[in-house]
C-alpha cells in the first residue's frame, strides 16, 4: 500500500502536467488556424469549435513585446487560478496535482506555457490559455480509478503468487507435519508412522528432522518401557513361587552349614551367599516396578546414629579387608525420612562393597558429613577399581547403571529418586583413586 502511493502521487502530478500541456498544444494550434484566416476573421461557429476542440475558454500568444488575445469565448466567472509550466518543480507539480481535487469543477485557471518549436523557451514568449477546472479535474479522477483498478488487479496477482508460494514452501509443508503428528499420536509405537524428512535445508527442513529424531526416541523409550512393564508383569507372576523356592532351598542350606563335614563347610556359605543375592534380586525388581517412591516423611535426626545403625547392617567384613572410616560429628542433624535416606545410603555403601570384593587389596570405605547452612551433604569414598567411564553417563538408570555381571543398577536409581524426592542431589565425583559420591539434602525450607 505505501508503495503503491509513493509511486501513485508522482504520476498523477505528472499527467496533470501532461494534460495540461496537451491543452496548451491544442491551443497553440488553434491560435493557428485562427491566424491564417483572412484578415484573421473567423465565424463565431469556427470561433467556439476551436475552442472546443483544444477544450479552454480563451488563447493569448506573447512574442517577444507583444501578447495578443486570438481566441475567446465569454467568461462567466472571473479567473482564480494561474499556474506556470515553464518553471515548474516536482514538489510543487505535487501540491498542484492533489490540489486539483479540492476545487470546485466551474472555477477557472489560467495555465502558461512555452510555446512549441521555439529553441530557447523564456518569459518573453508563452502560450496562455484559461479553462475550467471540470475537464481536467474528471480526467485525472478518471486516471486515479484506473491506476487504483490496474493496482486492484496487480495486487490480487501478486497476493495469488503469495500465496501459492507461501501454500508450497510454508503452509503444505506445515500441514503435512501437523497431519503426520496427529497420525504419530494416535499410535506412537508404531515405527511406520514416523515422518520421513524432506531435503529442505531451512527451517523446514530442521523442523522435520527433529521431528523424526524425537519420534524415534520416543518410540525407542516407548519400546523400553513395555519391556520393562512386561518384565515387571513377568517378576510379579513368579516372585511369590520363586521366592518360596529360595526360602526353602535356604532352609536347606542353613541345615547343611551346620554339618560338620569340612566339603560342605567349604561350599555352604557360597551357596547361602547366592540363594541371598538371588532373594534380594527378585525383591529390588519388583519393589522397583510396583510405584514410585512415597513422599518423604521428613523428621530432624542426629546423622551420626543412622551412620551407626548402616554399619551394622552392612555386615562389613573383616576390618583387615575393609576399613570402615566414619567422620560424621555426633551434633550434626539432618531433616530427611530416616528410612528412605537409610535406604539410600545402605544402596551406596552396598555397592562400594561389592566393588572392594573384587579386588584384593585392602580398602577403605568413608563416610564423611558437614552441614552448611541449610544444607547437608554426604560423601561417601572408596578406595575400590572406581566406575569405568561408558558406565558412567546410565549410572543412575535402572536396569543400566551396572558395571557388575549380574547387578540390575536399581541400587543408585531407587537412591537417585529418593533423594530428588527431598529435593537434593545424588552424583560422582570426579575423584583420582575410587569412588566418590556426593549426597546433597537441604532442609524443607529450601527444597526446591
């Protein structure tokens, strides 16, 4: 639209100055005719065709000293309007053309022009016509709804070319990943239904290639989680019969530790130690698939005695093998659910446990404490092999954050979502022998 005016205002100020420059031509070739009438006498007939024909009231020509009237009709109004075309600039060519639409149509102008053939136009020789506003005042409003019709089609043409290239480039390519979306979510593990990006290097093409990217990894985690739900489904079913099994083959087995023979006072404790893990296994996956943890119920407690409490429940070895390292002041409280962070880090502990059997060195498993401010953390060390490196990124997943043959990795996932619960943070630290992880839990007030 601003374009369309900025280009509409100079050109109808410049067919205003054509018209009237035609209107002074037409004049001036009257002026003519009229001079080469005999004794310059014409019929008032010839006289009014004239002036009709070059469409003014009156014609005066100046040469050099002398201007003369040659034709003329009588005047009913007096003359209100002069323009000069001789010396004419495009600003004011402008303000006269807009003008024009605020006069009256009778009202009268006189228009000077040079007169034509003439090789150095000046002031002392013009043409001078006088006619009515009317005529020129129709014929540029005529031209103003022609150029506004020509501008009408123009722009339908250019919005349809819009269009159909904001339709193929935008809008199809928009409605054909709006259209695969809706399919997508009406059956997300389905692998077919997943978008098939296009060769587009813009936006488009980005947009669809993250799209494909995240439908595939939602179909793979969709995949996993009905792995892992018929795992959970298939754990359910047998826990109760399997578990029955091990208890009595454990019964079984307490009886044998007690005979005397040396053979089996050598193998009992083996097979106790395995019928436990293959319990334990079996209980740590279903309590994993059943729920979410319960919201902490959070109490202040002395630290140092949970400490204590964990040390006997870890049935550590001998403190030749082990040494068990605790660093926790008596004073220092802490406010968390006594069970779940005694779950937490007896998991942890567990763990560091695990790893230090498997070598054969001595080793030493810290546990060290401090409160700041609002907030307690936890650090718990060993000297063990440490945790490789491509275990290290899924430590916290279930069923992945295992380095042990055998192991599940729900140890640290049940601990990683019971302290997130309390709004803290459980992660390894980078450490130069060992392993060393950080337990972050901040009071109620600043759980965030």
């Amino acid at each position: 639209m601003v374009a369309e005016v900025m280009v509409f205002v100079p050109s109808i100020a410049n067919f205003r100055l054509n018209w009237l420059n035609d209107r002074l031509m037409a004049a001036e070739l009257a002026s003519m005719a009229a001079a080469a009438a005999p004794e310059r006498e014409l019929p008032p007939t010839l006289r009014e065709a004239l002036l009709r024909s070059a469409q003014v009231k009156a014609i005066a020509i100046k040469r050099m000293e002398q201007r003369s009237l040659i034709l003329s009709s009588q005047l009913k109004a007096p003359i209100e309007l002069t323009f000069d075309l001789r010396e004419q600039s495009m600003p004011r060519l402008v303000w006269d053309a807009i003008g024009v639409f605020l006069q009256p149509e009778d009202r009268l102008m006189r228009v000077i022009g040079d007169l034509e053939g003439r090789s150095s136009p000046g002031r002392d020789s013009y043409v001078e016509v006088v006619l009515p506003v009317g005529p020129m005042k129709a014929a540029m409003t005529r031209y103003s709804l022609t150029i506004l019709l020509l501008s009408v089609v123009i722009s339908i043409f250019t919005a349809g070319l819009v269009y159909l290239a904001l339709h193929r480039l935008l809008v199809r390519p928009m409605m054909a990943i709006t259209r695969n979306m809706l399919r997508f979510s009406e059956n997300p593990e389905d692998a077919s239904r997943i978008i098939t990006p296009s060769r587009r290097d813009d936006e488009i093409g980005t947009a669809e290639r993250e799209l494909e990217h995240m439908q595939r990894q939602l179909v793979q985690l969709l995949q996993q989680k009905n792995r892992l739900a018929a795992l959970g489904l298939a754990v359910s079913k047998i826990n109760h019969d399997l578990r029955n099994m091990l208890s009595s083959a454990q019964l079984i087995s307490d009886r044998l530790a007690s005979l005397p023979d040396p053979t089996v006072q050598r193998f009992a404790p083996k097979l106790i130690g395995s019928l436990d893990r293959a319990i334990k296994f079996c209980n740590d996956t279903l309590k994993f698939g059943k729920a979410a943890e319960s919201d902490p119920r959070r109490e202040v407690f002395a630290l140092a005695l949970l400490v204590t409490e964990l040390a006997d429940g870890l049935g550590l070895p001998d403190p030749a093998r082990v040494d068990w390292v605790v660093e926790v002041e008596p004073s220092l409280m802490i406010d968390a659910d006594r069970d779940q962070l005694y779950r937490v880090l007896s998991n942890v502990c567990r763990n560091a446990l695990e790893a230090i059997e498997a070598q054969s060195d001595a080793a030493i498993l810290r546990v060290t404490a401090q409160r700041e401010r609002r907030r307690v953390t936890i650090d718990v060390r060993d000297t063990g092999p440490g945790i490789p490196a491509r275990v290290r990124e899924d430590l916290f997943l279930a069923f992945r954050g295992s380095n042990r043959k055998g192991g599940t990795g729900l140890g640290l996932a049940i601990a990683a979502e019971i302290v997130t619960a309390h709004g803290g943070t459980i992660r390894l630290v980078e450490s130069a022998q060992g392993t060393h992880f950080r337990i972050e839990i901040p009071d109620r007030s600043v759980t965030s």
